[in-house]
C-alpha cells in the first residue's frame, strides 16, 4: 500500500510532463500539416538514373573508321 503514496505522484508528474511536450508541439507548428508528407511519397522527384557507363569504350573520338 505505500507503493501507491509515490506511484501516484509520479504518474501525476508523468502526465503532466507529456501534457506540457503535447502543447509545445502544437504552439510550434508540429501538427500544422498533416497531409502533405503522406501525398510526397506519391511524387516522383528522383532524378532519372544515368545509363551506366562502358569501361571499354573511350570518350575520345577514335581515328579509326
């Protein structure tokens, strides 16, 4: 039973810890948009992926025909 006589303070403080890191979520702008990061993944913005390149092949012009 005097388990209860700290248990319940420090599940008070808890919450009012996690009440506290709620509000100053919301006042600096955590929730504004909500919708926005899940309609990302639906945009393609990766740059095209380059042909790999041929080690055999030289980027100079050959002389020969």
């Amino acid at each position: 039973m005097d388990i209860i006589y700290i248990l319940v303070p420090l599940s008070l403080l808890l919450i009012g810890i996690a009440v506290l890191i709620f509000f100053w979520a919301v006042k600096s702008g955590q929730f504004e948009d909500m919708e926005s990061p899940a309609h990302r993944i639906l945009f393609d913005d990766d740059e095209p992926v380059s042909r790999p390149r041929n080690d055999t092949q030289d980027d100079k012009p050959s002389d020969k025909p």
